[in-house]
C-alpha cells in the first residue's frame, strides 16, 4: 500500500454471546415508496454477518437469529436507494418491520466512465485490489469472481479516483473459507491527500469440503483473523478483560518540536468507559491517540514491508522482526466517543479512524462479525 492512511469503514455487527440461545425474527414487507407495490426479490440482510435472505413474490421477508442485540439490517434492489435500519432483538420472539424503498435518482451526468477492459482501466483495477483486498498472505488467497461489473471515474483536475458497481461484488476467499457478497457504496482515493476510504455492506456465504484438513485450516485461519482485531478488542474492553486477552493500550499525542509521544504507561482504558446511550452499550470517550499492541500474535512479514516501502521507497528483504501488532485510533472531527455493545458492535463505526495494523488489514481479514473462535476443548 502506497498511502499514508487507510479508512475502513464499515458497519460493525455483533449479537449477544453469553445469552440463553433462543431464536428472534424480524419480519416484514418490502414495498416502493411511491407507488406502494410489493418488491419481490429484493435482497435483505444483516450486514457482516451470514444471516441473508430474498423476499419472495408476494414481498415478504423473515429472518432469524440465535443471539439478541443490535444488527444493522439492509435491503437492496437494483434502482433503488440502499435501505439501511438498526434493528434490536432480543426483547420479544418476533417483531415486524414493513420497509418502503425509494428510487434512486443519481445520475452520472456528462462525467465520461472509464471504458471496460482498456489499459486505464486495468490500471485502476490493479490500484482496487490493493486497497480493497489488500496486501496480506489471505490477499493473495482472494479472488474478484466479477470483476466486469466495477466501473471507475478518474478526475484529473483533483486527482480522484472512484469506483462504483450496480452489482454486488462477489470475492472467494480461498483463505478463509468465504464467499462474500460486497455492496460498494463507496470508494474513492485521494492521491494528493494520500488518503483512499471506502465502505459498504457486506454478507458472507461459508464455502464447504469434504475434505477436514481444509476446514481445519480455515477455523485456523478464521481464528488468526479475529484475535486482535477490532471486535475482539472492544469485546474485551466491555468485559474489562484486556490484559488476559493480550492487549496493550496506550495514550499518545503530538507535541510540537517532539513529535508524536507515546506514554510508555499501559492505560487503564476501562476506567474511562461511559454509559452509553441504552442500557447495555458504552462509549469510549478520549482525546488525541489511543495505541493498541496486540502481544500475542507478531507481525507479518508483508505488513512489514508495506511499512518499509512507505519509509524507504522500497521493500526490504530482510528477515521478519518479532514485534507484536500494533494499531492506532483517533476520534474522526464531530465525535467525542465511541459507542459499543457487549460483543464488539459498534454503533457509530464512522465515528474513529485505524491506522497501523487494523488500517493494513482489509476484506481478506474479514470475518463475519457473529463469528466467534470454537473452543479448543
């Protein structure tokens, strides 16, 4: 990766674990906000999750979960607006929620689209598989299964690059067993603020084997991906558990003429904790920088030399440091806090930034987010 900073933003999703493992529903009928008439086949889904549905002829949905919480429900259909609504469950077995969608009126205008397939245009893809999968190990794993349907808009006048689908993009993570489902609602790269984000919604299908060893090595591989992630930290920052989890917290700031310092300090990040806005969630309120190592899993060699080409203008081939993963995060302008439940669903993902090893980490490192590590017993 060739740019300073990277911004996932996604929307985070967790249920409640711990909990009697009953079933909840939400149920309901899509219909178009202008004329009233029911969508069949629209997609409907929680996002992050493998919970995912179509409605049928007569536009009716149903889907069910084993865990209460927060899930943030999406309901797509070409030509239309992405629906988006947090759904909580877990008060009652069953609630409904009829959904109106509305016809989306964007239009390119004049603005010419790069031409499929031309030599621009596989310039572009190449820059999209980088930031949107990746540089790991699990990215050379990953495979596009429909790279036609993204298109691209270049800006020369800001130096812009965007990328838009009308399609779900469909990626195979030989990796860690998943076929994914990626609704892009956004991407863009700023080549002179060095800066790419991008987000959408995303619902995972687990790909089968016959064969053990295979499924071994992707709980293995799924495993590596969530420990030290970002939901297995705020996870564990709920349940004060951090240090039996192996996470390091730090505070950090910029001092002019000093640069960024680093309180050598493990802070106490739990004291800081807050009541969130219902009566389960809490919120992280703090200013500055908050550094997060990760002390049980080390640093891969292709993070490393992504961070050596970044300082150096190449990447060195020398050995693999054994230094644990480390992250940063700052509060995004407007936010004071992050809010979180339990099980590591974040209510307002926009509402920080990762950069340092959770900013390196991109959809060949997602899991879904009701994944939770089986029991070595």
């Amino acid at each position: 990766m060739r740019l300073k900073l990277y911004i996932l933003l996604t929307v985070l999703l967790i249920g409640f674990e711990g909990l009697a493992q009953d079933r909840y529903t939400v149920k309901g009928t899509v219909k178009d906000a202008q004329s009233g008439e029911v969508m069949p086949f629209a997609t409907v889904f929680f996002a992050e999750t493998t919970f995912g549905t179509a409605t049928d002829d007569k536009g009716e949905y149903s889907l069910t979960v084993s865990n209460p919480g927060t899930y943030d429900l999406i309901v797509k259909f070409v030509g239309y607006k992405t629906y988006a609504a947090q759904v909580k469950l877990g008060a009652q077995p069953v609630t409904t929620l009829d959904i109106v969608i509305e016809a989306d009126a964007k239009s390119l205008g004049s603005v010419v689209v790069t031409a499929k397939k031309d030599a621009r245009w596989q310039e572009h893809m190449r820059e999209f598989r980088l930031i949107f999968l990746g540089e790991s190990a699990n990215a050379r794993q990953c495979k596009i299964l429909n790279e036609e349907v993204i298109d691209f808009i270049y800006d020369e006048n800001k130096v812009v690059l965007e990328a838009f689908s009308s399609e779900p993009i469909i990626i195979e993570n030989k990796a860690l067993g998943y076929k994914i489902q990626y609704y892009l609602e956004h991407f863009q790269v700023d080549y002179i603020g060095s800066m790419s984000s991008y987000y959408g919604y995303t619902v995972f299908e687990e790909m089968k084997s016959k064969s053990k060893r295979k499924m071994s090595r992707w709980e293995a591989n799924r495993k590596k991906a969530y420990e030290g992630s970002a939901v297995h930290f705020f996870t564990s920052l709920y349940q004060n558990r951090l240090d039996e989890e192996g996470f390091l917290v730090q505070v950090a700031k910029d001092v002019n003429g000093f640069g960024r310092v680093l309180d050598a300090r493990n802070a106490n990040v739990f004291q800081y904790l807050k009541q969130g806005s219902t009566d389960i969630s809490k919120t992280l309120p703090f200013e500055n920088f908050l550094y997060v190592t990760f002390e049980k899993e080390i640093e891969s060699i292709e993070y490393q030399e992504v961070q050596n080409r970044r300082r150096i203008g190449h990447a060195s081939a020398s050995k693999l440091v054994k230094q644990p993963q480390q992250s940063w995060i700052s509060l995004m302008d407007g936010f004071e806090a992050i809010e979180f439940e339990p099980n590591g669903y974040v209510y307002n993902p926009v509402a920080f930034y990762s950069a340092g090893y959770w900013g390196f980490e991109k959809i060949a490192e997602m899991i879904p987010l009701d994944y939770r590590p089986k029991s070595d017993n």
